[in-house]
C-alpha cells in the first residue's frame, strides 16, 4: 500500500466521498458520523466510560493504561484484523476519532504494527463537523433556490432526480416528505442530515454551481429539519408548479406508499412479518392525520384501508388501496395544496406537467 500522509483538506476528503474509518464508540458515532464512514470502534462504550471515569479520577496516564488494559491480547487482536480488512480494502481511506487524537494515533500505530500505513483525519470528527457547518452556511448564503411545488403525487421527486442543479432533500432526509413518508429503515439523526446537506451544497460549490432546484418541502421532512436559513431563502424563492392528473398521482402514491414500501419491509423482515408492519405503519401514518381529518372521515379511510390491506394479504392485488387513496386526496391532500399554491402563486414562474416543468428547467441551466 502506497505510503499516504496525515491530513486537513477536508474538503477533497469529504468531496471525494472516499471511505473514513471512525475509531470512536458506538455511542458517538450514533449520534452523527459522515457519509460512507465506518464504525470499528478502539473502545465499546462501556470500555470507553471506565477509561473516562479513571481519567477524572486519576489523571490521563493512569486511563492510558486502564485502555490498554481493556483492549490487549485477543481483544486487540479482533480490532486490528477488522481495521487491517478496511484498510485493505480501501486503500484511500482515512481514520478519525473525536479530536483526531490519541484514539486515532493509537489505531494508526496498531494498523503500523500490523504492517499497514494508514492516515488519520487530522483534528478527527470535531475539525470535520466544524467546517461542514461553515460550508452549510457559506453555501445556503451563496446559493439562490427555484423551488418545484405541486400536488401530492405529481412526481415532484422524479422532476428533482432528472435534474443536475439541485439538491435531493428527501434522499438526504430518508423520507418522502408526507405524513406517509417514513420508509421501512430510519432516517438519520439531525447531525448526519446537516453533514449530508453540507456536503451536497460544497460539491455544487466546487462545480460552480449556485443556482439550485429544490423541492418544495415544509420545515421537517420527517424528523429531519431544514436549516432555519435554509428554509427562510426557501420561503423566498421562484416556484415551478407541476401539473399532473389525479388519475397519474393515484397512480404514483400506489405505487410508492404501497408496492415500493410494502416491499422494503418484505425485503427487511421477510414475508410475513414484513407485511404486518407495513399494514401497522399504513394505519399509524392515517393516524397521525386523525385530527386534521375528523372522526368521520378517518373512520371512512381506515375501513377502506383495512379492507385493501385484507385483500392484498389474501391475494397480493393492491388494486383495492385506490379506494382510499383517491378520497384521501380530494378531501384532504388537494384542498390543503390548493391553499399553499394561492399563498405562492405571486412566486411561480412556471406551470405544466412533470416533463414540461423538467424541460422548463433543464433549458434555464438546472
């Protein structure tokens, strides 16, 4: 393996995209990490809470050596292999820890003990995170948004991925952005969201690029929040308006909220109890909308969506979850939309379906 060094470029680092080892415990990388970093820790968290305590108790020398104590002999032996593989596979990582500095040194000199010099992200997760907030900033500040609005199921989203000036909030987020919008895995925590967003905004930035398309999104996306400056540029920004029929947006909700979810829990669970927590998370989402929708209504939804969810498990049609779907939005998706679109309407700029918004944009340079 070619020999490289330490580093501080952040921005080739994160721009890169190329793997990063994260030394820390399991505790701190769940609560934010960078995308593609992978956790092998130096320490679990209890090992790491006891070299904590020592060190409050008995200064920095004597945790060193409860550390080395804790992890030695097969212990150390299993972490190494595992750094050894990572490193061996992908011979233009770096690691970190927190400051990027005893835990990583430590790792560095046992990943050069087994005979593999790898670099360390110098200063580690905290450098790293610091200067991602700058550049989310920087980037929100310097950039100027054209926002693609429309009903639900219009394919908004679809617009948002044919396009090379823009930014996917809904990926980044994990979530599809409605009261249905929870996929079968977990979004992210707030702080790998923000590192996401910064990044996607710095490589914009580094192609010169500073006129950005966004879809239209309220302030959370799921339990993801925007940027407090991000929303308000948001809020004054040109929109584009996407025109679709209700038979086309039936249509695209069935296949997203129904086929494409339904199968992601299959995927994740297996058959059986794949399909009960799809129908547990199908009848959560109209639940969380009971009260914007009244007793009544919420009742007449859900006896139709049990009956398409029986159907569905008896014989594996999903034609029946129409029956809801289309007086989920007339009575209730379409009049809320129709409110936001004549608060925005002084804003929009452009209105047509889904190809002639997308060709509408492409051609002014998104």
């Amino acid at each position: 393996m070619t020999s490289r060094t330490d580093s501080d470029n952040y921005a080739e680092i994160l721009n890169s995209g190329v793997p990063l080892l994260d030394v820390r415990a399991p505790v701190e990388f769940s609560q934010g990490a960078f995308p593609g970093a992978i956790n092998l820790p130096l320490m679990e968290d209890e090992e790491r809470h006891r070299v904590g305590t020592r060190y409050k108790q008995a200064g920095q020398d004597s945790a060193i050596k409860l550390g080395h104590e804790l992890v030695s002999g097969s212990t150390k032996d299993e972490r190494v292999a595992r750094w050894v593989q990572f490193a061996s596979a992908n011979p233009d990582g770096y690691l970190y820890c927190f400051r990027g500095g005893l835990r990583s040194r430590i790792s560095q000199q046992w990943l050069a003990d087994a005979g593999i010099q790898y670099p360390r992200v110098v200063g580690g997760y905290k450098a790293m995170r610091s200067f991602l907030l700058e550049q989310l900033t920087q980037g929100i500040a310097q950039s100027h948004f054209i926002l693609i609005a429309g009903f639900t199921g219009c394919g908004k989203t679809e617009v948002v991925k044919n396009l090379k000036a823009t930014i996917d909030l809904e990926k980044l987020a994990h979530h599809r952005g409605s009261s249905f919008g929870k996929h079968a895995s977990e979004q992210p925590t707030q702080i790998d969201f923000d590192n996401s967003l910064a990044i996607a905004f710095m490589r914009l930035r580094t192609q010169q690029i500073t006129r950005i398309a966004l879809e239209d999104e309220s302030r959370l996306i799921g339990r993801c929040a925007l940027p407090i400056p991000l929303r308000e540029a948001m809020l004054a920004s040109p929109v584009v308006w996407v025109e679709e029929s209700h038979a086309s947006r039936v249509e695209r909700i069935l296949h997203d909220y129904i086929e494409d979810l339904g199968a992601q829990f299959k995927n994740k669970l297996g058959p059986e109890a794949g399909f009960e927590a799809f129908s547990q998370r199908l009848l959560e989402s109209l639940q969380n909308v009971y009260k914007r929708l009244g007793g009544e209504r919420h009742a007449r939804l859900q006896s139709l969506m049990q009956d398409a969810l029986r159907i569905q498990a008896h014989s594996g049609v999903v034609d029946a979850h129409r029956e809801w779907i289309r007086p989920l939005l007339t009575e209730y998706y379409d009049p809320m939309y129709e409110h936001q679109r004549a608060g925005k309407a002084s804003r929009i700029v452009f209105s047509g379906d889904r190809l002639a918004v997308t060709h509408y944009l492409t051609q002014a340079g998104y």
